[in-house]
C-alpha cells in the first residue's frame, strides 16, 4: 500500500491530509478528529504551510501532536514562500524569508524538523540559486529531513533537481495541482518527475471541489465556490467542460458503487509519477469517503473513459 516518496527512502500511504482549511473553516476539535481518523487508516502525510490561515493551520497542528497524535505517526511536510499581508498574497523565496518562515513554522509545530519542506512556489524575483540555498541549510542543519519544491514547471523542476544535485541534496518531490479537470502536469512535468526521481504530490485532486459532483446542478451554499476566505477558488473550474468530467466520474461511481470522490482520488493516484494526492475535509464525513479510495482500483475502461472526456 505504501509508496516511496520520489525516488527517497520515505515510504508513505497513496493519500496525503491537507490543511489549507484549517481555522478557515475546520476548527481545533474538527481538525484532531480528522486527524485520528487520518493515522488509524494507516496515513502519515500531512500537508501545511506557513501561510495557511496565517499560520493557525500549523498552531493547530502542533496543538494535536502535544495532545492527541503521536509526531512520530506523522510524514510532516510544510510549505514556505506564499503569506498574505493586509488579505494580498506575497511571494518572498528568498533566503532570508524561507529561513525565517522555517523557523516560525517549527515554534508552531512544536517540533525541531519536519519531514518534508518545499518552497512554495518558483519566482523571478529572487535567484533560484539563493532559493535552494535554503533547502541545503534546511537539511544541513536538520531542520528538514527531505525537500522539495511545489508549483513548479517542467524545466523548473529539472533546473533546481540538477542545483541541488550538486550539493548532494535530492529534490524529492514537486507538489503541484492535478486533477481530471487540470492535466496541464501531463505535458511534460510527469515524464521529468518519472525520469529525475521527483515525487508529484497532487493539490486539489478533486478539481477544487468540482469533480465531487456538489457543483453540478449549481453553487451550494457553505461551499468554497462562495467563501469570503477562498475567493474565486472553485470559479475556474465551474464551466461546460467540467461538468462533462464530473457526470462522466458520476457515472463510473455509480457503476462501481462508490462515490465520485473515490473515483477521482482512485484515477490521479494511479497517474505516472504521483505519489499521494493531498485531499482536504472539512467534514469527518469527506474524509472518510476520500479514505475509501484507498482500496478502490478502477477497471482499465473506465480509466479509458475518464481520459477520454477529460482530454477533449
């Protein structure tokens, strides 16, 4: 069941637990059951950053590992790059921001290290070189056990995996969006995370909510399509081709008697390269569905259908 992360010697479970709601809409209690639920399903990774919630999510969690959850059931992986100052989004990679978020992040989590750090997104506003300098001080001083990189491009990638290749630091994973909605990391990111050794983690494995099927017959109400803290999240998704793909993965759960949650999990899980897809909950309920996927293999033909609406 468990996979390698990248070509590492990390194994984990093919589902990752993401973060990005918690204390936007999953409370503290909300967030330890989910997390429970999470470990007794024989998952470890959790996906956070430094930004989430203006770092509440990584509060939140630390809170869980001294009271309810072991740190060492846990894969912690953590983001550093992305922060919103007065509701605007900010992109600082440069040494010295990385270096300080890191540290920022580890008081809140209460731990010395994480297991997994990524710059959270590539900018030309500061030098990759200087970027990845601080992924080697993060592994060098034990900070980070592994890193990584997240929305990063196909070349990017290969540019940062051959920097880091030189000081004997591995570039184990790329987390980026990937769904059946959003294949753009098919045009050439899967082959080079295949050929380097690179893990892909999957953020928004459900089409930001669409391929669950809640979107297609309109906007519900509670749902991220109309929450003030993620505006415009679901907007890119809500036209005519998605709710083609969500009625076609409607149909095979249907057919297989689960739910189109599981189905869409199931297909980016099995996709070249993929490690884990990171799914968010902010229900008990969602979660334990998104678990379900885990046993969940989907015969050839229907992968063949969903390539095949999802490609045209």
């Amino acid at each position: 069941m468990h996979r390698r992360l990248g070509s590492s010697g990390l194994s984990i479970a093919p589902l990752g637990l993401g973060t990005m709601t918690w204390g936007n809409g999953v409370d503290r209690h909300d967030a330890g059951e989910h997390l429970r639920a999470f470990v007794d399903a024989g998952c470890s990774l959790v996906d956070t950053a430094h930004g989430y919630g203006g770092g509440e999510a990584e509060t939140m969690l630390g809170e869980i590992l001294r009271a309810e959850v072991s740190r060492d059931e846990l894969v912690i992986a953590t983001k550093a790059g992305i922060t919103r100052v007065d509701g605007r989004r900010r992109v600082d990679v440069s040494r010295r921001a990385l270096m300080d978020a890191l540290g920022a992040s580890l008081r809140r989590l209460g731990t010395d290290h994480v297991d997994l750090w990524l710059a959270h997104t590539w900018s030309d506003d500061a030098p990759l070189g200087e970027t990845l300098s601080a992924l080697e001080w993060a592994v060098a001083s034990g900070r980070a056990r592994y890193v990584g990189v997240s929305n990063y491009s196909a070349w990017q990638t290969a540019r940062a995996y051959s920097l880091l290749e030189q000081s004997r630091v591995p570039l184990t994973v790329n987390e980026v969006e990937y769904s059946l909605v959003c294949r753009s990391p098919e045009l050439e990111l899967a082959d080079a995370a295949v050929s380097l050794g690179v893990g892909l983690l999957p953020w928004s494995p459900l089409g930001r909510g669409v391929l669950t099927g809640k979107y297609r017959t309109g906007i519900p109400s509670g749902s991220r399509a109309v929450s003030p803290d993620f505006p415009g999240f679901a907007e890119r998704f809500l036209d005519e081709r998605s709710r083609r793909i969500a009625d076609a993965v409607a149909t095979a759960a249907r057919g297989l008697r689960v739910q189109p949650t599981e189905v869409a999990l199931a297909w980016v899980r099995d996709r070249p390269g993929v490690t884990a897809p990171i799914v968010g909950a902010r229900s008990l309920t969602q979660l334990r569905c998104a678990l379900s996927s885990l046993q969940l293999v989907l015969p050839a033909e229907i992968v063949d259908a969903l390539d095949e609406v999802s490609t045209t």
